[in-house]
C-alpha cells in the first residue's frame, strides 16, 4: 500500500465513523421520543375506564 491508499482509506474511515455517530444520535432521539409519547399514553384514561369508573379500581383476594 502506498500512502495514498492509506490515506483514502483512513479518511474513509473517519467518514463512516462519523455517519454511524450521527445515526445513533438520531436513533436515540427517536426512541427518547417514542418512549415519552409511550409514558403519556399510559396517563391518559383508557375509553374502557371512562364508562365504566370503578373497572380494574379493585382486587379481590382470595386464599
């Protein structure tokens, strides 16, 4: 190899090291936000509990 080659190849490196940085940091942006929007979701009251208030409210216990 001569130095060129080592060159390109170094800076094609680099290249694909920074793209692979760039997509993680947008995946997990994206995750973040899926996982927030999943949180939200579960706060808010389900149809189900709307009409009927006092489903799933209570557990029986039985030995």
């Amino acid at each position: 190899m001569d130095i060129a080659e080592i060159s390109m190849s170094l800076s094609q490196n680099q290249l694909m090291s920074a793209v692979g940085t760039a997509m993680l940091g947008k995946t997990l942006d994206l995750v973040e936000g899926q996982g927030q929007a999943l949180a939200e979701s579960m706060n808010t009251p389900s149809l189900e509990s709307l009409v009927y208030p006092t489903s799933g409210t209570m557990i029986d216990v039985r030995v």
